[in-house]
C-alpha cells in the first residue's frame, strides 16, 4: 500500500539524462525523482546544466539519451500529454511583449484548451493570484521587472500544473516580491511537485523542501537543506557575547567542554568594548549549545547574546562545486 | 486545429498591435498603385486591365513579403518566447501552420486594400472582371509561397536581418528560375529535362498562365504544394535546431 502511494506520487522520474552542446558535455547523467508535495531547488554554478535539464524536462530540448516522465507520460514520446501537466516558466520569463497582460493570459488559456467561461474564470482567478489586476490591459512590455516575472507565472499556474518548473523565478525581483512569489509556491507546493532552479541560497531555505545541486553536468549532492547545512564549517558553532569575565580565562573553560575544537575570539563586545565576544567550534559538527550554555551557567558570567550557526550553506555549496584543485 | 486558431488569433491581432501592419499595408498599396499608373504606364497603354498591376506583384513581393516573413520566428527566437511556445502542448506543425495562415490573411488584407485600382480600371472602361479575380487570386497564392519560404527561412535564424536577405535571395530565385540567369547555369552541364524541371519552378510561369485568366489545376497545384514544401521544411529547421 505504501510503496503503491509513492509511487502515484511520483510526478517527475529522470533517468540518466545526457546532453552535449557540440563538444560540450552539458548534462552528464543526471536522475532524480519528484513526488507531489515536493519543492525541490535546483542549484549549481552558472553554466552546470541547471537550464538545461529544464529545457529537457518541459520537452523544448530532445535530450541524446535518458528519458524523462511527467506524471507518467514520458517527454519524447508523447510531448502533448506530457506538456499539458506542466507549467513552465522558463529562464528570464520570455513574454509576447506587445500583448496586454490580458492578451496574453487568454492567449495561454486558450492552448491549454479553456474556452468562454471557464477561460475567463481561469484567468481571472489566476491575476488575482498573483496580482496582476492594476496591469491587465497594459502592453507586457511597458510592465516592470517584478510583473513581467509575474505575469510569467501567471501563465504557469493558469491550468493549475501537477507539475512546475520555474527557472529563476524570482530572479530580479525586489524582497517584498521575492516574497510573495516565495509564499505562492509554499502555498502551491502540497498539491504540486514543483522544481525550481535558483542561485540564491537563501531561497532553498525559504522554500525549498529539498535541494539538489549540479556541478558540470553532474549531481554532487541530493538531500534536504538541513543537511546541507549540517556539511558546513561552522554548523552548531556557538557564539557567545559574555560581560564581567576576562577573555582569556572564558576560552580556557569553554575550551574544555568535550566536543569543543576550538575557541576564538571573534571580538570586544557592548557598547563600553568591556564584554568579550567568542565563538566556540564543535568538533564535526556536534551540538555543544547546552553544554556550552552550562559552563556559562557554573561560572556565573554574564550572558549578553547566544547564537547557534546553521552553518552558512554558501560554504557547502562553495566546498561542493567548486573545481577539484587536488587533481589538477 | 483549435490551437492552429489560437495561435493564428494571436500572430493576426500581432501584426496590429504595432505599426508594422499600417506601414506594411501603406507601402504595398502605395507602390502597387505607382508602379502600375506611372512605370506601368497605365494611362497611356489604354487598355482596360489590370495585367501591368499585377505584372508588378511578383516584383514587389520580392522584398516586402521577406520583411513580413522575417519576424515570424526569428522574433521568437531572439526574444525566447519559442521556449515559452513550444513547451506549450502545441505541435510544431500546428505553430507553423498558425503564424503562417496569419501571415497570408494579413496579406490578403494588404492585397484586398488595393481595390481602388480595381474599381479605377472598372470606371475608366470596360475590363473583363473575371480576369481581374483570377488575378487576385493567383497574387494570394504567389504571396503565400513567398511567405512559406521566409518563414521557413526565418526558423533557421535569430538574425532578422540575415532571414530577411537569404529568403529574398531564394525567392529572387524562384522568380528568375525561368530566366536566363537561372537556366544558363543548368545548361551549360545539365540534361534538358533538368534544364526543364529548373524552369517549370519558375514563379512568373505560373503567375503569367492564371493572371491571364487561365485558371489550370497545376498552377495552383504547383503553389499550393510549394507551400506545402517549404511549410514541412519550417517545420523540420525548428525540430533540428530550435534551441539555438
């Protein structure tokens, strides 16, 4: 019974996915899987296959060997079926841009099929969704940024996809927009398998219930983004700001907590630079806070702030795909 | 079909959304007009038809129908929206067949604004209409081989410029393949019936034989199957190489 709910789960299957532009080995092998409910980021330096494998995925590029599903139908065989279960938003949101927005949303709803009525209900609930209302009957190309990318979106979701592939979707959006097209995908994301390539770290934390990174053509790391976190440096690093205690003698005792690497002094701390800040490296990454905090606790210093690190993942995603010097 | 509709809807509405579609419309009925009234010699010839009118067509279209043409997917190309188009759950042939039944209606509202020549020469004499339809008729065809060759033509690149110069090179071709400029190349090597072939493709045969108002199956056989051609071979240029 289980098993058979993963599976019908399962809306996106990519297997062994090969591409070359010319002598260029763009995708080299790529699988992996996408079950409903899944926001799945898809990371990587630029030019590591991220687009690419999207342009696969959506059926614009015939990829040189491998093969892709969407709920079942598969890409090559069968694009029709396979296209009408995905949005797609592909990279910097291509518009018709002498079209209004309005245009352009009957003109989607119209090759998804939607007639009369129900077009215009598709489409009327679709640009209250992402607000679109203030620019409907403008031409696309006098709109700005942040509702180019929307009404781009909009079109995505006008059918209400079991699938979504969005390429950068918040790609020069402001934070207020970056955050509300952040909470339409969370929003979106139970009914949905959804994948999304970005390169801002901070979105795969934000949405992402999974994070998948490429590096030339290749995946180096498939897992949930607390994971990643936990490969960084400084995961569960604790950062101390103490008062009425000299530096020195704090990092003898922090320094003696089992499980403790090192401590290092990071800084002065309060506005009279008479407190001490430190931060204290747990061996491989273990969770020292509580020991850390009982230490504080025994000595009787004065606690001024206590943060743990999850680890910043720009240090994973630097260690993972940048070249590997030691071959060269 | 219905997505044939939806696309030709949009690609029409297109033309009038910027100025394309007046300065198109303006230039054609413009030129149309002088070429027959003055180089035509219209008024001095005295006769009541519109055989230098039309006469002019294959002429004109030779680099007006390229400039239309030339957008149709090269404009695509250069602006992505290919990618948003075709991962839509279109089939090419259905794109294709869109934006070039628009193309050719936008054409027979150009053609069709030319009707003041019309009702001048209906005015001034005594014309034989029926040879003046046939006329319009064999134009529209003409123009539609002109614009399947373009589109074709502007799916291979994303460079307006270069679709626009390439399509009018092979549709100048096409017009001259009964000419000596075509056939003397063939001639000096090839068999006559090649030689033959090369000039039963030319389009001012064709066009000739129905703008006098023989109306043969093959002449629009050959058109229509010439649109078909190049239509097939639009649609095979962007299955090869629609990502570049």
């Amino acid at each position: 019974m289980e098993k058979r709910d993963g599976e019908m789960s399962e809306l996106v299957r990519i297997e062994s996915l090969v591409k070359h532009f010319g002598p260029i080995k763009a995708v080299d092998g790529i699988s992996f899987s996408v079950r409903r409910g899944e926001v799945l980021g898809f990371l990587g330096p630029n030019g590591a296959g991220k687009s690419t494998t999207m342009k696969i995925v959506t059926g614009f590029l015939p990829a040189d060997s491998g093969r892709v599903a969407v709920g079942g139908e598969d890409i090559a065989a069968n694009p029709l079926a396979a296209k009408r279960r995905i949005g797609y938003l592909p990279e910097g949101a291509p518009l018709y841009s002498d079209m209004t927005t309005r245009a352009f949303l009957e003109f989607a709803a119209g090759i998804r099929g939607f007639r009369g009525e129900e077009q215009r209900r598709r489409v009327a609930e679709t640009v209250a969704r992402v607000q679109l209302e203030s620019v409907l009957e403008q031409p696309i190309d006098t709109l700005s940024k942040g509702f180019k990318r929307r009404v781009g979106l909009a079109q995505s979701i006008l059918h209400d996809p079991e699938v979504l592939v969005l390429d950068e979707p918040t790609d020069g959006l402001d934070p207020n927009q970056k955050h509300e097209v952040r909470s339409l995908i969370r929003e979106m994301a139970p009914r949905k398998a959804i994948i999304l390539s970005t390169h801002l770290l901070e979105e795969v934390d934000a949405v992402c219930s999974r994070a998948v990174i490429i590096s030339a053509g290749r995946i180096v790391s498939d897992g949930a983004p607390e994971d990643l976190h936990a490969r960084a440096d400084g995961h569960n690093a604790v950062t101390l700001a103490l008062r009425g205690v000299a530096a020195e003698s704090a990092r003898a005792a922090l320094a003696a907590v089992e499980g403790v690497r090192e401590v290092e002094e990071v800084g002065g701390g309060g506005e009279d630079g008479a407190g001490v800040r430190l931060r204290v490296r747990p061996e491989g990454g273990r969770a020292v806070a509580l020991e850390v905090s009982r230490v504080v606790r025994e000595h009787g210093w004065q606690v001024e702030g206590l943060m743990v690190d999850r680890g910043r993942l720009e240090e994973v995603f630097r260690a993972i795909t940048a070249p590997d010097r030691t071959r060269s | 079909m219905a997505n044939v509709l939806v696309i030709f809807k949009r690609e029409f509405q297109g033309y009038f959304a910027t100025p394309i579609a007046y300065v198109f419309m303006g230039v054609f009925v413009a030129l149309a007009g002088v070429f027959t009234m003055y180089i035509g010699g219209f008024f001095i010839r005295a006769q009541a038809d519109l055989a230098m009118f039309f006469g002019f067509h294959p002429w004109l279209y030779l680099f007006l129908i390229p400039a239309l043409a030339m957008r149709l997917w090269a404009e695509e190309r250069r602006a992505g929206t290919i990618e948003l188009l075709l991962t839509l759950p279109v089939t090419m042939t259905q794109a294709v067949l869109g934006k070039f039944l628009a193309a050719w209606l936008f054409t027979a509202v150009a053609l069709a604004l030319t009707f003041p020549v019309w009702i001048t020469v209906n005015y001034l004499g005594d014309p034989d209409n029926g040879i003046i339809v046939a006329g319009y008729l064999g134009s529209l065809l003409m123009a539609g081989a002109y614009l399947a060759i373009g589109s074709c033509i502007s799916a291979l690149t994303r460079n307006q410029v270069i679709a626009f110069v390439v399509s009018a090179a092979v549709c100048l071709l096409f017009v001259l393949s009964g000419y000596p400029v075509v056939l003397d190349v063939f001639g000096a090597w090839a068999p006559p019936f090649l030689v033959e072939t090369v000039s039963s493709f030319s389009f001012l045969g064709h066009f000739e034989d129905i703008i006098k108002g023989v109306i043969d199956l093959r002449d629009i056989v050959y058109f229509a199957s010439l649109i078909a051609l190049w239509l097939f071979l639009n649609v095979l240029a962007l299955e090869v190489n629609k990502a570049r």
